[in-house]
C-alpha cells in the first residue's frame, strides 16, 4: 500500500507538473513531493532520489537519452506493431536462466503487471528474487548484499545461442536494502549478457556480480549453462535478476518480447504448456 501511495504521489506532482506555467511553481510542487516521500516511504524516496541524481552523472545521462531515442527508434519502427502476446510467438522454447526456487519480482504481460510497460523496451521484462522455502529473500535483517539469496546464484542460458554483447567491470552498488540505487554507476543495466536465440531474439540478463561472467562474445552456449553470477551492479536495490527478450542485440533501440517460459513450476502447480509470469508468483524450473 505504500509503494502505491508513493506512486499516487509522483503521478500527482507530474500531472500538476505539466498543467503548470510556472517554474517556480514546478520547484514548490517537486520540493512538497520529496517531503511527502521522504515522510511517508523513505525507501521510495531515496529510490526517486538517487535515480534523478543520475542525471549528473554523464555516462548514465548519456544512457538515458539513448533509451529515450531507442523508445523513439524502436516505437517508428514497428509503426504501432509493438509485440503482444497474441501476436507474437517465440521461435525457441526458453526455460527460467535460474535454478531452484524464485519470486517474480516484477514483470508480466499487462499494463497493471507489467515491469515498465511504457517503455516499450522493457515492457515484458522480468525481476527474478531467489527465496528459500519460508518465501523469504534475505537472512535476518540485511545489511550486506550477501545476506540476500539472490547474491551470487549462478545464472543460466534459457535456449541454446551465441553471445553476442556483454559487460563485465561494474562495480556492486554500495547501498543495499535501503532504495538507493547507485547513481554514479558506470551502467544502470550492471554487468549484462546477451544471447542471440534466434532471429530477432535476443535475451539479457543483467545485474550480474563483476567479473563473474562465464563466456565471452561470439562464444556459444547450450541450455542451462552458466554465464554469470547473480548480483546488485548497476541501478540496483537489492540483488536481483533483471531478464528480457528483445527482438534486437542492442538494448536502447530493441522492443522487449513477451516470453513465456516452459516446463516451469507456478506456485506450486506444474504447467503442461509454456506460461507468462506474473510478479508475485513463486516459480522454479520442472525437473520431470
């Protein structure tokens, strides 16, 4: 409920944002908007914060003009074509690129459960949490990024591929836990591979632990094989998987790909048929 309070706030003070002729006006609303969040969900507030210092920070300003033009890019390309599940069909089969038992952080195929559904370059993106059997994502009161599950489970291919782009050198984000993420980051997406599938199907993994990647480009990979180690580099909060598919190498000027994955275990309930996630959902790849 605080996160959508939160969200109720920010979306107010955009509206009145746009409405308003005033600059000053603009300032006061931004300023009461800080306040409420800095009273009402901290971890909202340093999240807000620390993303919109990045904008002093070049290499990740620089990032995001190249995002808003790929949207831009990506958006004429496909001429009001964008991927839906209903019109698009993955030519691969793909299973989760972990192993053993996660929640769906974020992610899914609508509007209200999507990752970032206006950005159409991440729209049916996932965040992957490892949790053990009580459901929970760290040990006791975390204070260090070890003392979540996700922090250095091994990540895996989800098909059979070639790697075609990869980073490695991004430091972990230094806060943990706490809403920071880490503006001065040399790349919001961390350390990231991306495998080429198929024709115009790529996917990324990202986040991952520097110096942890267990390929390089041009190498190829079967199912199942590891590629790196899960980890809290680039505009992080928490240790976590961020994974997509995307219809093109470059992540700034691809659309994101509805994904079902197959042989996978929901809830508890073993699917007979490739399924969408939904965040929330507690999933695990069939052994059977």
């Amino acid at each position: 409920m605080r996160r959508v309070v939160a969200a109720l706030i920010l979306f107010g003070a955009v509206v009145i944002s746009l409405l308003s002729r005033s600059g000053l006006v603009v300032l006061a609303i931004w300023a009461v908007t800080l306040l409420l969040l800095r009273f009402h969900d901290r971890s909202a507030f340093r999240y807000f914060l620390s993303t919109n210092l990045s904008a002093l920070n070049p290499r990740v300003l620089l990032q995001s003009l190249l995002q808003l033009i790929g949207e831009v890019v990506a958006r004429l390309r496909l001429l009001g074509r964008a991927p839906t599940p209903r019109a698009f069909s993955p030519r691969v089969s793909y299973t989760l690129p972990v192993k053993g038992r996660w929640l769906v952080g974020r992610g899914g195929v609508t509007a209200r459960t999507s990752h970032s559904w206006l950005l159409i370059g991440q729209r049916y993106a996932y965040d992957f949490v490892a949790i053990d059997p009580q459901g929970k994502q760290h040990r006791g009161t975390p204070t260090r990024k070890e003392d979540y599950f996700s922090y250095g489970q091994p990540i895996i291919a989800p098909a059979d591929g070639v790697v075609v782009a990869l980073r490695d050198g991004v430091r972990d984000a230094p806060e943990v836990g706490t809403g920071w993420v880490d503006w001065l980051t040399a790349d919001f997406r961390g350390n990231f591979v991306v495998i080429k599938h198929a024709d115009a199907e790529y996917s990324l993994a990202a986040h991952l632990i520097p110096g942890s990647l267990a390929v390089g480009v041009g190498d190829p990979v079967r199912r199942g094989k590891q590629i790196g180690l899960c980890g809290h580099s680039g505009h992080s909060t928490e240790p976590h998987l961020h994974f997509q598919l995307q219809d093109r190498p470059d992540f700034f000027f691809a659309a994101c790909l509805p994904l079902p994955f197959a042989g996978v275990i929901v809830d508890g309930v073993a699917q007979a048929a490739p399924v969408y996630l939904t965040g929330g959902s507690r999933v695990e790849q069939s052994t059977a």
